[in-house]
C-alpha cells in the first residue's frame, strides 16, 4: 500500500461513517416536524441542490490552490452543519408563519453543507494526482472497499444511538464527533498531492462564476461528455430509488431505526465483498468498459425488480445484486473519466462529476417521494420503468454509435 494514499484512505472512511449515521434516523427525524414524506424527499434535496452548484467551484478551486486546504474548507462546512442540525432539536417547537423553525434549522443546516460539500470531487482528483494511470483501476476499487467497511459501521451506529432516551439527538451528536475528527485527520495527517497546478486559473473569478453549464464547456474531450451523459441518466434512476429504501422498509416490515441500523449493516457488507473482491476479478478479466457498462445493466435491472418483493429474502438478493452493479460501475466510471481528461482539469472534471450526482440527488428524491406519499408500495414501478428505460436507451446509443471499438 503506498504511504501517501493512508490518510486519503482514512479520510475516505471516517467520512463514510459521518454521512451514513444518518440514514437510518432521518425519516423519525423529519417526522418529528411534519408527517408528509414529499418534506423528507424535499429535506433530501436541500444538500445536493447546493452541492451541485458549489462542488465544480471547489473542484476547480483544488486545482489551483490544492486539493488539502479546499477539503479542510469543505470538512469544517460539513461540521458547522451538525452543529446547525442539533439546534432543530432545541427549536422544534417553535413555528413561524405556521412552518416549523426546527425544520427550517434543518434545511439550512443541509445547505450549508451542500454549499461545502466538496469532499468527494477532490479526494478523486486526489487519488488520480498521486497514482499511475494503470492502477486506478485498483485504488478507486480499493476506495469503494473502504466506503462499504464505512458503511458497514455508520448506519449501525446510527441506529444504536437513536435507541438510547434522547433518540436521534445522540446520532446528531455522534456525527460531530466523526465530523470534527475527520477534520483533525486532514489537518494533520493528509499532505498536499497536487505539483502540476493551473496557473491560469482566477480564482476570485472561479468562486464567483456559479454557472455550471459554462464550466462545461471548458472541458474539451468528447468522450468525458458521452460518460456525463451515461453518469444522469443512471443517476436519476438510482437518486429516485435509495430514498425509498427506508419508507419502503418502515412500512412493508415495520421496521425502526435500530432494526434499520442492522439491514444497513448488511448492505455494507455487500458492498464490501462486491467491491473489494467481485469487482476487482470481473473487471481484471473484461476490461473496464464491458464491467462499467455491465454494472449499470445489472443495477437498473435489480431496481426494476425491486417491485415485486414480498419478502425480505428477496429484498436482500435484489439488494446485493444492486451492490454488485455499483461496484463495477463506480470504479470503473472514474478510471474512464480520469485516463481521458485534462491533468490540469482533473479537479473540475471529478466537481463536474459530482454535479451531475447532485443534480440528480436534487430531483429524483422530490418526484419519488412525492410519487411514494401518493401510491405507496406501487411507485416503485411507476417511477422507475420510464427512467430505466431512458438509462437503457441512453447506454445503447452511446456504445453504438461512440464507444464501438471497446
């Protein structure tokens, strides 16, 4: 293992942790303030809305400054929010115009997060600074490994520490402690990996240009494009069914946040054994184009059929096998995107990346909950069918008429 890639493998953990504590409280957390599901779908919208907006910027901005201090910015966001999101609780009765100031706290609390929320972007541009092109392959798989053991552990902490008297309280409150200790680690542990910086850059210029549609245009290959493309439509259909998931198990099984924390459990050790070891053979033997297009096939697949469970064995079949269609989509998709563009603009490429999963994060989870407070158990097959038909269709075209030869 290479010495330089220990603290970005860390941070990558801990940060896994401090986002995924919540998953399996946030429903009971929204409920506190309002009954309506289209609130928790709007409340899950908030974060990636500004995230698509501000992430290019700081891509960009790590570009030219250095991937270091843009992630300790962008950490030290995510725990002004904590600390945002624990005062909802000591407001939660107060309302304003007949709106609930605690949720109004919480939302803010989401925004400035997202505004902040560069992490991900930057630690990709990270990884592809410091490793040669013919291993990324490997490390963004070995990335995805830490994400499912970070995944394994979050969500059951998550769980455990809503069950105690003061309920979700305890997770807000754990996850300033994950939060502030990953701060610790960039500061002191992580050293700057970027030698080949944009000189050309403006960087009062880059903080105050927020049209994202510009910044496209100044990537120049093609193929980056075609991937782009590949990378909405898939993120659409995923981005509408993950909210789902714990509504969907609340009310087929009854289940509560302890019982959550341990089905998220489970999902990561899917993820852990799809991406530390399934991925990283099928991939090896097929290349990354055939993997990355065969992750995307099977994950759409897996969520179309996610429509006819009645059991929870069946939940579990299905839901493993969407882990495995990330795991050779995910590293997959970023060693493409990263050996095909610009070294300078590996940071703008990685936020651009990014924006695209948060422009996705911030329509699918309002139309899917929205569908889900109106249909129920049905709008998995309502709202899925036409997008997984737009994500087939997407993918057909572009390895017909771009990617022929792969």
């Amino acid at each position: 293992m290479k010495k330089n890639l220990i603290p970005i493998y860390f941070l990558s953990f801990v940060n896994t942790i401090g986002f995924s504590i919540l998953f399996p409280v946030l429903p009971t957390i929204i409920r506190e303030f309002s009954d309506s599901e289209f609130v928790y779908g709007i409340v899950l919208s908030t974060y990636p809305l500004f995230q698509f907006v501000a992430t290019p910027v700081l891509g960009e901005l790590s570009d030219s400054l250095g991937r270091r201090p843009v992630l300790i910015i962008s950490q030290f966001g995510t725990l002004l929010s904590w600390f945002i999101f624990l005062f909802a609780f000591a407001v939660k009765d107060l309302y304003f115009y007949g709106l609930s100031v605690g949720l109004i706290v919480i939302i803010f609390s989401r925004i400035v997060d997202g505004i902040t929320g560069g992490n991900v972007s930057v630690a990709n541009a990270y990884v592809t600074d410091v490793v040669p092109q013919e291993d990324r392959s490997r490390i963004f798989a070995n990335l995805g490994l830490i994400f499912g053991l970070g995944f394994i552990i979050g969500p059951s902490l998550g769980g455990l520490s809503a069950s105690f008297s003061i309920g979700a309280i305890g997770t807000v409150v754990l996850s300033i402690i994950v939060s502030t200790f990953t701060l610790l680690c960039i500061i002191f542990l992580l050293p700057e990996s970027l030698i080949n910086r944009d000189d050309d850059l403006n960087i009062k210029k880059s903080i105050m240009s927020i049209n994202i549609f510009k910044k496209f245009k100044e990537i120049k290959e093609k193929f980056i494009y075609q991937i782009f493309l590949i990378r909405l439509f898939f993120s659409l259909t995923f981005a509408g069914f993950t909210p789902l998931l714990v509504l969907f198990l609340e009310d087929k099984f009854n289940m509560k946040p302890r019982d959550l924390g341990f089905v998220f459990f489970i999902l990561g050790l899917f993820i852990f054994v799809n991406q530390g070891i399934v991925s990283k053979k099928i991939s090896k033997k097929f290349g990354e184009y055939k993997t990355f297009l065969s992750g995307v096939l099977i994950t759409i697949s897996s969520i179309f059929l996610f429509s006819f469970i009645n059991s929870l064995i069946l939940f579990y079949i299905l839901m493993f096998l969407i882990s495995l269609g990330n795991a050779l989509f995910f590293p997959n998709f970023k060693t493409l995107l990263a050996n095909n563009s610009d070294s300078k603009k590996l940071g703008l490429v990685n936020g651009l990346d990014e924006s695209i999963l948060a422009l996705s994060n911030v329509i699918s989870p309002i139309i899917s909950t929205l569908i889900y407070s109106i249909y129920k158990f049905n709008s998995f097959w309502i709202y899925t069918v036409c997008l997984l038909m737009l994500a087939a269709l997407s993918l057909w075209v572009l390895e017909k008429r771009y990617i022929p030869n792969n």
